[in-house]
C-alpha cells in the first residue's frame, strides 16, 4: 500500500504526462511558428532577447545559453541573451524608474528592429514583462510569448507574433511544459538552421 506522499509523487507524474499529451497536441502549430520567427531574425542577424520573473526569469537564461553554446551537437553560436541576469542593471533601473521598468528599459538600450522578445509569463499579467512588450511594439521587435493559466494580457497584447499557452492552472506545471518548449525550440532551430537536408 502506498504511502500519501507516494501517492502525491504518483499524481504529480501523471498530471505532468497528460499536460504533456494535451500540449503534444496544441503547440505545435504555434511552435513552428515561434521556430520560424527564430530563424528568420537570426538568419538576418537579429538577436533574440528574454525575459521572466522568477522561475520564468531562469527559463529565459537557460534558453539564452542553449543558443549562445550548444544544444545536442555543437553548431555556430546564435545570438541570445536574458535580461534578467545584470543584477547591476536591474537592480539600478529598479531603484531609479520603479521594478516594471527592468526589462523595457534594457530592451530600449539594446533591442533594435528584427529582433526577437521570448516573453514568459506563467500568469500573462507580469507588469514588467507587457512593458517590454509595449517596448517591443514600439520598435519592430518581434515577440513570443509563454503564457500559462488564461493567458491573462500577454496572449491577448497585440504585438505577440506566437502564443506557446499552457491552459493549466498549476504555476509548476505550467513551468514544466514552458521549459519543454524551449527545449523543443532548440531542436527545431538546430534542425531548420544547422542540419544538412538530403
């Protein structure tokens, strides 16, 4: 017989597997879309700028590293960086013009038109991120979104270019399946841009 935490441990899994199988199904349009978007401002010699808050904020780093180094085989470096790594920065931009300003202020210094914005907000209402957003909007840059719950502003905001929405109420899974779009991200621009087609 098993114990409650086991059963808990159980629950999570498979919560995660069917959350799994439910975006198998309805990302992958929006997906090849973001993949697209990708290459297109790379291939151009665009930059793909992220940001996040929290665990989002590590989401975005970690996107950031696969295309600077390597996903699963080594290739030329890609043109990424999260904005949510400067503690010098953010922390001066959050002392000076109030904390929605840390991703908007950076990407009005170093964004430029044909770049990219990956936009992650697990509730889609992060004040910070819809005002890099605006930001993005205001200077040609392209944005993707990951949005979780009902999406909230962000999947609505007139500039997402792609939407990878998670319709989970669970902050942690929905984390769990954005990290899982990244990675697939990664696999998709290593194939579209770096794989000898026969």
């Amino acid at each position: 017989m098993n114990s409650p935490l086991q059963d808990r441990i159980h629950q999570t899994i498979t919560d995660g597997v069917s959350l799994r199988q439910q975006c198998g199904e309805q990302l992958a349009g929006p997906l090849l879309k973001a993949n697209d978007i990708i290459c297109a401002c790379l291939q151009s010699g665009g930059k793909v700028l992220a940001c996040g808050n929290g665990g989002s904020a590590a989401d975005a780093q970690h996107f950031a590293g696969e295309l600077v180094n390597r996903f699963t085989f080594d290739r030329p470096a890609c043109a990424a960086m999260a904005l949510t790594h400067d503690a010098s920065v953010i922390t001066s931009i959050a002392n000076d013009m109030g904390f929605e300003h840390i991703f908007s202020r950076q990407l009005e210094a170093l964004g430029k038109a044909g770049d990219v914005l990956l936009a992650i907000s697990t509730s889609g209402n992060s004040a910070n991120v819809l005002a890099a957003v605006d930001v993005a909007d205001r200077l040609g840059i392209r944005v993707i979104a990951l949005t979780g719950s009902d999406g909230g502003r962000l999947a609505t905001h007139k500039t997402v270019d792609a939407n990878l929405h998670v319709a989970h109420a669970s902050t942690p899974r929905v984390q769990e399946m954005h990290i899982t779009c990244l990675h697939i991200l990664c696999d998709l621009l290593d194939d579209s841009m770096f794989t000898e087609k026969s």
